[in-house]
C-alpha cells in the first residue's frame, strides 16, 4: 500500500509540474519603460498608438505587461536623471519617442534594450553603428531627417512656385550634434537648388517664437518650414498661429501640424511609427537582441495639404500638387 501511496505521489509530482511552470510563465508581466521630452498631456495620440501596437501582439498593460512612464515635461535637461530611473527599476526594455531621449537612455546602459522611434539620424547621432546592423543595445525607426528637409522644401516649391526667401525655423540641441549640422546643410543645399534664398532662425524655447517670427517678417521671407525637434512638435499649435499671423506659407515633417490648422506636411506618419514600435519590442521581449535588429526607414511619405488655411493665405495650390496629396482637408 505504502508503494503505491509513492507511486500516486510520483505520479501526481510529474502532472502538476509542468502545470505549474505553465502557470508561473502564464504569471510573467514584462516591463517597459517609455521615456518622451515631451509633457504628459502633450500628444497622447502618440502613445496610443504605440499601446495598440502592443495589444494587437497580445500585450494587455495591468495583466501581462507593465509600463513605467517617464516624461521630461518639456525640458530635455531632464532626460538624463529619468533614464537613469529607468535602468535602476530594471524594466526590460526602454522605448525613447525621441533622438534626444534615445541618447539620453543609451548614455544612462550600455546593455538595457533601447526602442527609439523615428529618430532623425541615428547613424550619425551615434545610436547604431550602422542602419542594417545597428550592433549595440538600440534599434528602432528612423525618419532620415536630413534627406526628408530636401523633400519638404521640394512640395513647397512645386506648391508656391513663386517664392523666394524661405524662413527656416530649427532648435539649437533639438537633435544630436551632428544631425543637427547635416539638417541644417541639407536645407541649405535643398534651398538654393530650387532657386530659394534660405533665412535660418533658430528658437532654443517658446519664449523666443515672437522674436523669431519678427526676424522673419524683417527679412521679408515668403514662406516657412520648420525642421524636426520635439519642443518645435509639441509646440506646433502655436507656431501654426505665428505662422498665419505673419501670412506665411509654410511646409512641415508632420501632418499633426496641418491637423492644427498648418498649410502643409510631407512626411512619415508618426503614429504609425509609435504602432509599428510595438514589433520591435514584442521581438526583444521574446530574446531577440537589439544589436541584430535593422534599424527601419521610413519609405512612405504622405503629402497632407490644407485648402482652409491656403485660402486664408489667398494661395491657390496647383491642381498637379493637389493631385499628388495624400489627403486634401477641406
């Protein structure tokens, strides 16, 4: 009696353990850790989309996943000390929506998987070795945003023929060092070849957007674009603002800002980018190394034009133009 006692137990042993390894790996909430330099309430559609990438991989946050979120409130001086709260929490993976937070989380771990999402050069910024093998602890999406400048004054050009000096608007800081510069000469270049004399002026803060607007009506520009920086995004509805007020015609990277009443965008669809995120991190979370993950470009660019804001510019937007767009908001 007493061996088949023990054989009942052996075999009652053999069951329930994978049963219970079953349910101890069942258990498992991975941890993510979101790091923007932007405030909290500033572009909740952005993280939305990221989220709904992870569900539609089967991530629910609150039962198999958790999110520690870290905004920097509009002050990127702050990135720094809230990546390194990151690391010290151990989460298994940090998503930067930013260049500037990218580097800010690969200064902060060397080995910590890092996500960027739409970084505007991260060869040059030093987050990857390269785009197809980014051999360190970050990969994710990039916009190329030194090539995607050139694009954007091509649109405004074929949209405004007729214009001449062109304002551009940039943050000193906005991105890395070197994207930065490469930004900068692109428009430059990009300018002078379709025939348009470049006014560069930069803005470290809304505070200098009045200044910076005043600038630009003294130098007589005929129209604006504003290159890629975080401050400059989520400050979008005003300097969309300044930019009527001053009868500017202006071109920009993201379609949120013709959503604010902008005349136009040529660019990459950032929420998809925050989406397609999720992949990246599903892959790592699985035990996929970042280092051997290629970094994407963004290959579809879309054309969003405003005819509201081009009438209350007096402009006409050439039919081959309109045809082109992506979308034509009313």
């Amino acid at each position: 009696m007493r061996l088949i006692g023990l054989a009942v137990i052996l075999t009652l042993s053999l069951t329930l353990a994978p049963l219970a390894a079953e349910a101890q790996q069942a258990a498992k909430i991975d941890r993510i850790g979101y790091l923007s330099p932007s405030p909290a309430a500033a572009n909740p559609h952005l993280p939305e989309a990221f989220h709904q990438g992870l569900r539609d991989l089967g991530y629910v946050e609150g039962r198999n996943l958790m999110i520690e979120y870290r905004y920097a409130e509009g002050k990127p001086e702050r990135l720094p000390a809230l990546a390194a709260e990151l690391v010290a929490l151990k989460v298994d993976v940090i998503v930067a929506s930013s260049t500037v937070g990218a580097l800010a989380a690969k200064q902060a771990t060397r080995t910590l998987p890092i996500v960027f999402i739409g970084a505007a050069d991260p060869v040059t910024s030093g987050l990857v070795t390269s785009l197809a093998r980014p051999g360190g602890n970050a990969t994710g999406s990039s916009n190329l945003a030194p090539e995607l400048v050139g694009k954007c004054l091509e649109q405004l050009k074929q949209a405004i023929p007729g214009v001449g000096r062109v304002a551009v608007l940039w943050q000193p800081g906005g991105q890395g060092e070197g994207t930065n510069k490469d930004m900068l000469k692109g428009a430059d270049v990009a300018a002078r070849a379709l025939g348009m004399r470049p006014q560069f002026v930069e803005a470290r803060g809304p505070e200098d957007f009045d200044r910076a607007f005043s600038e630009m009506t003294r130098a007589r520009a005929g129209a604006l674009t504003v290159l890629p920086s975080a401050m400059l995004f989520v400050e979008r509805r005003r300097l969309v603002d300044l930019a009527a007020k001053s009868r500017l015609p202006a071109v920009y990277t993201w379609r949120e800002f013709v959503d604010a009443g902008g005349l136009m965008s040529y660019g990459p669809n950032l929420a998809d980018l925050f989406r397609r995120a999720a992949t990246y991190v599903d892959k790592i979370l699985k035990g996929m190394k970042p280092g051997e993950l290629p970094v994407e470009q963004s290959m579809k660019f879309e054309l969003v034009i405003n005819l509201t804001a081009a009438k209350a510019l007096g402009l006409t937007i050439p039919q081959s133009v309109l045809l082109r767009a992506d979308q034509v908001i009313q």
